[in-house]
C-alpha cells in the first residue's frame, strides 16, 4: 500500500481576536494497492488535520474495497470554525507562517484494512496511520507529498 497527498487547497485559514479559528482545507489523497494477488477492504476511515500543537477537524471518509494493482481517491475536506487559543511560542509561529503565507498542517489518515487473498478469506491486518507534514499557503503551490505508514496490529483474540 502507498499513500500519497496529491493536492492541497487551502482557501481560508485566519484567526480572530476572539480566538476563532476560521479554515477551510481540501485535501487529494492517493490510495494505491501494489499488490498483485490480494484484494483490499478500508473501513471506519477517518482523517484528521491538527497544527501548531492543537486538533482542527476530524472528518470521516466512504469505505471502499480496492482490486489489485489500482489507485484509489480520496477527497477530505476540513471547513468550518473552532476555538483556537494559541500562546507564547505557538502564537509567535502562527503569526509568522500568516505573513509568510506557508502554514504547517499535519493530516493523520486512519483506517482499518482486510486484505482478500485471490483464493482465500478476509484477513484482518488491524489499522494504520499515515502523517505527512503539509505545508502550502492560501492559494500557495503545494508539492505532492508520500506519507508514513505505521502499522498497529489489533488483537484478535476476542473476534
């Protein structure tokens, strides 16, 4: 499996007196299956975006099952408004990356996977989780970025 970000539109992301923060992030993720004998099941997909130490949105994503060799996509998008109290350090960040106009947004990609053998059954591989640090401004240019995997195994004693 590859995950790749292949897009980042990031069209509103300012933060009000009163401590609100205003954003609005769209987000083209690649899922690619490499393997050429199983098939892939992602269920209970849910992707969440956080920045300068702090959670901004969750936002769950369709489950799908995915042939051989083939390359899904994913299209998250995070809009909406929050209560974003930043201080010190992370303040000093924040108003920096809004002049520079580059802000640093983490996505972490959840998801739990069955993987179909060509002969055989479903085989639960557990959940894994890919981070790349995403970095683009309002309207800025953003380059495609390959994400880390870390695989968690799930006991399966008490299925």
């Amino acid at each position: 499996m590859k995950f790749h970000i292949n897009d980042a539109s990031l069209t509103e992301f300012y933060l009000t007196n009163d401590d609100i923060l205003h954003y609005n992030l769209a987000v083209n993720i690649s899922v690619r299956n490499i393997n050429k004998i199983e098939r892939d099941s992602y269920d209970k997909i849910s992707s969440k975006t956080y920045c300068y130490g702090k959670d901004l949105a969750l936002v769950s994503l369709p489950s799908f099952w995915q042939d051989t060799e083939s390359t899904t996509l994913l299209h998250p998008v995070f809009q909406g408004q929050t209560s974003f109290k930043l201080r010190g350090s992370r303040l000093r960040d924040f108003n920096k990356d809004q002049r520079d106009g580059n802000y640093s947004i983490h996505l972490a990609l959840r998801l739990r996977i069955q993987i179909k053998h060509a002969g055989g059954g479903l085989h639960l591989l557990g959940s894994s989780s890919s981070s790349p640090n995403n970095q683009t401004g309002t309207g800025g240019l953003f380059q495609t970025k390959r994400c880390k995997l870390s695989f968690y195994e799930r006991d399966t004693t008490h299925l």
